[in-house]
C-alpha cells in the first residue's frame, strides 16, 4: 500500500499548478482521493466534522444496487459487463472533460449515474447507444445545469428519454430472453445481432387488445423480457429497503408514490387486487420508486413536498401506463416530477415559514 | 414550543469531575478581546505597578465591563500585542471559606442599583448575557424573565456539574441575590435530570426559601438544548419579539455570590481541558490570563499535530499564536490531533469505529460510544446534494440547506425570509454536512448581514391588513 502512496506523490507535482499535466488535475485528485482519504482539515468551527462524505453517501446506493446488478448478470448473462463499463466510461468522460474546464472537482454522483443507467436499459441494446445515452444524459442532463447538486432532471432518464425518443425501434427489439435453471445465463454473452429479441414485454401484452399477463411469481423472481435491472422485484425490494434503512432514499418519497400507484391503479382498473399487485411488481416502477424518485437532488428539498412529489409520480405512472398508448409510465412520470419539484418546494417553504411565524 | 432537532457528539476524552487549581504561574498574558468583549479603553499605563483586582481595560460597547486583574504586579501593554501582561507577581491567596458564612442571604429588593453595580465593577456582571443576542446584557435594564443554567452540554466545554459541586451554598446564595435585583419576575432554573445528586442537592438547599421565585426546568440531555436562545423560546419566553430574557450561567450566580457575600472580584474561571489527545482530561481553575501554553505543557499525549480549541469543538475558535493567555469569556481548552496519516479506501469501510447521524454506517447497530474524532473535514467540499439532514438535525426549525442556496445566488431578502434569524448558532448542521459546506458559518454571517443591510422584517400580516383597508376603501 505504501506502494501505492509513494507513486501519487511522485506523480503529483505533474498534475500541480506548472506542471506538464496541470490540465488533469481534477482526474488526478479524484483518483488520489478514492484511493486515500485526502488530510483536509476543518478551518472553521466545527471543528470535527461527522465520518459521513458525499463518496460514502453515493456508495451505498451502489451498495443498494448490487441485488439487481446481480440479477441482471443473472437473467441476460455478462452482457451487463460491457455495458456497465461503457456507461462508467463514456459517462465518466464527460465528467472529466466538465471538471477540467470548470477547474472543479469530480462529483460522485456520476457513480450512481453510471450503474443506474445501464440498468434501465434493454439488455441486447448496442454499446454504442449505451455511451451515446449516457454521454446525452450527463450532458444535458446534469452539466449544463451546473454539475451533481444543481440538476434539475434525473441524468440516467435524460440519457434514456433520449434513446427512446430517437431509436425508438432499437429500444423496443432489444430485449434478450432471460435464462433460467441454477446458472441462467452466467455462462453465455448474447451478442445483440443473434439474442436480441422483439417481442413483447409483460406490460406491452398487458396492454394489447386481448390482455396476456405474465405470471406473478416470474414478475416476482424477474424470470420475464424487460430493461436489465427493472425484472427483478425481490432483487429490487431488497436493494430499496436497504436504501431506507441507510437513510439515503428518503421513505417520504417511496411511500407516496407506491400508495399513489395502487390508489389510482385500482381506480382505473378496478378491484381485481391480483391485478394490482400484477401492476406493482411489472415494469419500473420499482426500480424508478427505490432508485430514481428518491434522487435528493431532483426531488423536493422539504420533506411535505417529497410526499407531494411521490403521490404525483405515482398517480402519474398509472395513468401513463393505463391510460395513454405508452404502456411504460415510470419515466415520464419521474421526469414529469423532476419538474414539478422546485414548484412543490416553493410552496412548502412558504408553509414552513409560515408554521416559524410566531417564533421570535 | 417543543425541542426538536439536536444531536449529542460523541467523542473521547471527556473531562471528569475532579477540578485542579493551578499555582500561580511566573506571569499572566490577559487578552483584551474574546468572543463578546473587546476592552478597548485601557485604565493602566505601561508599567504601571497594579494591584489585584484592579480594573485594567474596560469594554466601552459593553457597558463598560471591566477587565480584572487577577493578581498583582507590574503591567506591560507593549510586551504582547494585544495581551496586558503581568509580571512580578503578587497573587494573595483566597482566604480559606468562613464557616460563619450564613447559608441564606436575607431578602433586599432595596439596593437594586447598587448591588448591580457593584456586579459590574467586581466581574460578574459579564456572565449576564441578553438570550437572543449573547451580548452582555444591560446592568439597568429590566428582564422579563431570567434563565439560570447549570448545565452545559457542548463537548467539551466546563461542565455545570464539575462548577456547581462543592460550590451549592454558593449557587443558592447567589440565586437569592439575583432574586433581589429583581422585582416580578421568576428565575427559570435548568437542571439536569432531577434524579442526579446535584439537582437533588439544590433542591434540598432550595426548599423553604418560599421568597425564591424558582421554576425549574429538567432539561432534555441532548446537544445544544441547553443553548440560551433554545432555552428562551422553549419556556416560551419570547412571546413578543421585543423582551430581554438574561441567561447566567452556574459560574455567573456562583460569581455574584462571590461579588455580594465576600466583596470579592471574580477573576478565576473554571475551565476544562480536555479531548482525544489530554492525558487526563479535567476541569482547572485558572486565573484569567494564565499562559495556554503552560496549562497544555504535560499534559497532552503528543505535543506536534494538535489544534487547541477555545471552546467546545462545535462553536469554539481556534487558538493561534494571537492569543497566550485565557480570556475573560473562556469556558475550556479543547485538544485536537490533526491528521497525518491518510487512510486507504476509508470511504469504503463498514465503519464500526465511526459514530455517524447518518445510517450509512455498521455503528449505527451498536450502541452510542466515544469516537476519537481530529481535526480531519473527513470528506471533501462539494455541492448540497440536498439530503436534509441540517434540516433534520437543526434545533432551531429553519431550513440550512434551502438558505445554502439563497446565499449561494446572493438573495439575502431570500435568506431573511426563511427566518435565518432563528438560528440558534450550535454549529450542527456544519458537524453533520456530507458536503463539508460550512453551513454555521454562513449562517452566522448572514445573520449579521442581514441585520445590518436589510433591517428587522417587514411586518407582514399588518402591511396586508393595511392594503385589505385600502381596498375597503376604494370599494
């Protein structure tokens, strides 16, 4: 390890102020300090501050992440490996390239960026859609705002409302059919020319003329075609839960929008409960509930308004689903949401300093 | 209102109960400033040869309060900048107590005037401090109410124990001294849990004294609820927006006492000295000016690589080579290590070792413990990602991060709006920051700011009586 030290510090001053590689130097501190915790002490009172760091606070949503990146593998096999280095790289890219001409420093948060995206996209989809979605959704979706912080949208559904909105085709005939048995598909690598499949994904039957729904148990373990990471219900309740229980989702935000979901679920469709439940577990709204909703930065900052913000994307998910030709809504309700939120913020501030009025 | 918010700190090396009076040291360096004084107008020449208890400066912002010499000598103004410094020492010793001394002072509302004059020249009228703004407070004014706290709950700070024991009498004297410089109003006394000794031991001393306007207050042992403001709005003091509560702390009542029983000055503070690094963390009783470097000599466990604290570690300033000596205000010394060793993938370690208000670590299963925190900002600066913790966490019920950002885009009236005056200054929401921002800090500013640019707030519900008028009338 000490190995390791000796060699940042001998490379440091390439990546100083006059040095040969100046231009660098926020992919050099970046990776100087993921590797070892940076000696920057408190100038100002307090002075200790609490262990916990914006790095520790993203990890464990990877952390959260590991069931459903696990079932992915599982399901449609070591495709997911490319695919998730191609988002870290050419979403990373844009990053750097941001940080350098800021003269900024790295933000974590394209680590959540990165692994989340891959995952909501279909399996058998080409690399390179992969980079370009990625690279679209860090770039509109969060840079131009200013960076991880002040974005205003969801970068992975920026990059995937992109996609879907300019190879629509491609998105929709991507999908791999999942293994099955001990291994899955462990041991194979689809190559989207030969195992990228058409046909239809459980909502898509769900919503033809003559409904056909997959059974509950395959929503249930994600043994059904859909986006990589979102078949999965167990894996993703798993992941989810953990991430209340780190305090990083805020339950605020999940259990408005899942209640929301069933409300109005159950309005459109009426009391067919199995039918309800059917509609929980299908599609990503589970994935989008635990992962995407939550996002602290595009979601209300008040806690009134993050109840206000989950009801709305659940009310909204199921009409889109239900009611419109799309028969997926989670994505456009969360963007639709990202947007309403800073509305949602402005008027339960003003409630909360209203409730301080009487404080003198 | 009810307490919300607050968070305790754990960290090591808490000061324990025992209080060490130091010898006299070879001389004492007595700064003219600390954190609400400034002594301005100097009443020694250099030179001068002065005697103990002798006004040395006073603070003419401050109603004049004075700085005391603690022992006699000769003065030197041009020896230390900023400092007065005393040598050839002369400290008389305190005259052992006279146990004729009667425990109950008899009620007198006469001499009001004089008796808080009396307070002022002798150095206990400095404990006296207006609740809302922390300011001394004024020695003719009229409180509506008087806050008298022995407990203090900032790591780490003197303990209101470690002053209070052995020092009952005392209190209780003092408290019906401040009775007596009082007309209606009631003394608020905070305690901690009723079952400890030591409010048991107040009370019993207390009892039968049916003259002593006391109402006392457990307090809810949770960091900062034992701050002035906090204190004032919880009991529902501040009612009005205009009333001036006074807040004494223990060693403030002890120092009337002091003042009124024995006419003596009040120039000896009780102090802790304590953290990670201090071999035996413990409360001193030092005469104001005494050296800091003497007091740390020894007794810490590596001398390279600390930061002295003036204070508690979340509100205390640090102390650099500005300052020599004790100042009048100082209520401990806390030590620091600062970081030298860099951890490799710290941010990744399951973190049973790290005491955290987040969730995000595996302490969070076992039960609260001391951490050995440094110096260490354990993290780098980077934008609110809007977690809402200050907001959880803020005894005050204001909103840092949604002030974070008004304050980033420069909207002061903004900031005015989410009632940044509320803020209680308890340095939490910078403690629990995962983006390092120095939320305390800005706050503090902005709160300066904003009185000085922008005023008191607008009325608003008159203003909208005044217009709805106006419209009744045009109708």
């Amino acid at each position: 390890m000490k190995f390791l030290a000796n060699l940042l510090d001998k490379a440091r001053p390439t990546f100083q102020k006059g040095g040969s590689l100046s231009a660098l130097k926020p992919l050099f501190d970046a990776i100087d300090a993921f590797m070892f915790n940076p000696l920057t002490q408190s100038k100002l009172a307090p002075h200790a501050r609490d262990p916990l760091d914006v790095k520790r606070y993203m990890s464990m949503v990877i952390i959260a992440l590991i069931p459903c990146t696990m079932a992915s593998f599982y399901f449609f096999g070591w495709r997911m490996l490319p695919m998730i280095m191609v988002s870290y790289m050419a979403g990373g890219a844009v990053e750097v390239a941001f940080a350098v001409i800021r003269k900024e420093e790295i933000n974590e948060g394209f680590l959540v960026t990165g692994l989340l995206f891959p995952l909501i996209l279909p399996p058998g989809l080409p690399l390179w859609m992969v980079a370009v979605g990625v690279m679209f959704g860090v770039l509109v979706g969060k840079e131009i705002f200013g960076g991880t912080g002040r974005n205003l949208f969801n970068p992975a559904l920026v990059g995937r409302c992109f996609l879907l909105l300019s190879y629509g085709g491609e998105m929709g005939g991507a999908w791999i059919e999942p293994g099955g048995g001990w291994f899955g598909r462990l041991g194979q690598y689809a190559e989207t020319s030969v195992d990228a499949v058409s046909q239809a994904t459980p909502l898509y039957d769900a919503a033809a003329e003559i409904p056909k729904f997959a059974p509950l148990s395959d929503l249930f373990y994600g043994n059904v075609l859909g986006c990589a990471g979102e078949t999965s219900a167990l894996a993703l309740i798993l992941g989810g839960v953990l991430l209340l229980i780190f305090g990083v989702a805020s339950w605020r935000t999940v259990i408005p929008l899942l209640v929301g979901f069933g409300v109005m679920t159950v309005v459109l469709v009426g009391g067919d409960m199995q039918l309800v439940v059917w509609h929980y577990l299908a599609g990503g709204l589970l994935l989008g509930a635990f992962f995407m909703a939550t996002d602290p930065v595009s979601s209300p900052m008040t806690n009134g308004g993050k109840f206000v913000y989950g009801a709305l994307i659940g009310i909204a998910t199921a009409l889109i689903r239900l009611k419109t030709p799309l028969f997926e809504g989670m994505m456009f309700a969360i963007l639709t949401g990202n947007m309403f939120a800073p509305i949602i913020d402005e008027v339960f501030i003003a409630m909360h300093v209203r409730g301080l009025r009487n404080e003198k | 209102m009810k307490p919300r918010g607050g968070y305790n700190v754990n960290l090591i090396g808490g000061p324990s109960g025992v209080v060490e009076k130091l010898s006299p040291p070879e001389k004492l360096c007595i700064p003219l400033h600390s954190r609400h004084l400034k002594f301005s107008e100097l009443r020694v020449a250099d030179g001068d040869s002065v005697s103990s208890g002798q006004t040395l400066a006073v603070d003419p912002e401050a109603f004049s309060v004075p700085l005391l010499a603690p022992c006699g000598g000769t003065a030197g103004l041009s020896r230390l900048d900023g400092h007065i410094v005393i040598e050839n020492l002369n400290c008389p010793p305190d005259p052992a107590p006279d146990p004729e001394l009667p425990t109950h002072v008899p009620y007198d509302s006469g001499q009001a005037a004089e008796k808080r004059r009396k307070l002022l020249e002798l150095g206990a009228w400095q404990f006296v401090s207006n609740a809302r703004t922390h300011q001394v407070a004024d020695p003719d004014g009229t409180p509506s109410a008087v806050i008298v706290s022995t407990v203090h709950l900032e790591p780490f700070v003197a303990r209101g124990s470690a002053i209070c024991t052995g020092s009952i009498n005392e209190l209780v004297r003092g408290l019906e001294h401040l009775q007596s410089l009082l007309e209606y109003q009631a003394i608020h006394l905070v305690l901690p849990n009723v079952k400890l000794e030591l409010a048991q031991d107040i009370q019993k001393t207390i009892r039968g004294h049916a003259w002593l306007k006391l109402s006392e207050v457990p307090l809810q042992m949770r960091y900062p609820f034992d701050n002035q403001t906090l204190l004032a709005r919880h009991l529902g003091l501040f009612t009005e927006g205009d009333e001036t509560v006074w807040f004494i702390p223990a060693a403030g009542v002890i120092a009337f006492d002091r003042a009124l029983t024995l006419n003596r000055p009040c120039t000896s503070r009780i102090i802790s000295l304590a953290g990670p690094v201090v071999k035996d963390p413990l409360h001193l009783e030092v005469p104001v000016g005494y050296p800091i470097d003497k007091i740390i000599a020894g007794r810490l466990t590596q001398d390279d690589n600390v930061r002295v604290v003036n204070g508690g570690i979340l509100t205390g300033t640090q102390i650099t080579e500005d300052q020599a000596g004790i100042d009048t205000e100082c209520s401990g010394l806390t030590v620091l290590e600062t970081p030298t060793v860099r951890e490799m993938f710290g941010w990744l370690r399951l973190g049973c070792d790290r005491r955290s208000f987040s969730k995000c670590f595996t302490s969070t299963l076992k039960k609260a413990f001391g951490e050995n925190l440094s110096t260490s900002l354990r993290g780098e600066r980077r934008p609110c990602v809007a977690c809402g913790q200050c907001v959880t966490v803020c005894p005050a019920g204001i909103m840092p991060n949604a002030i974070h950002k008004y304050l980033f885009s420069d909207e002061l009236e903004q900031a005015q709006r989410l009632r940044t005056d509320l803020c209680a200054e308890c340095g939490l929401c910078s403690y629990i920051c995962p983006s390092k921002i120095d939320l305390y800090d800005e706050l503090v500013r902005a709160k300066v700011r904003i009185a000085e640019e922008l005023g008191p707030p607008a009325e608003e519900p008159e203003e909208q009586a005044a217009q709805e008028n106006q419209e009744e009338d045009v109708a």
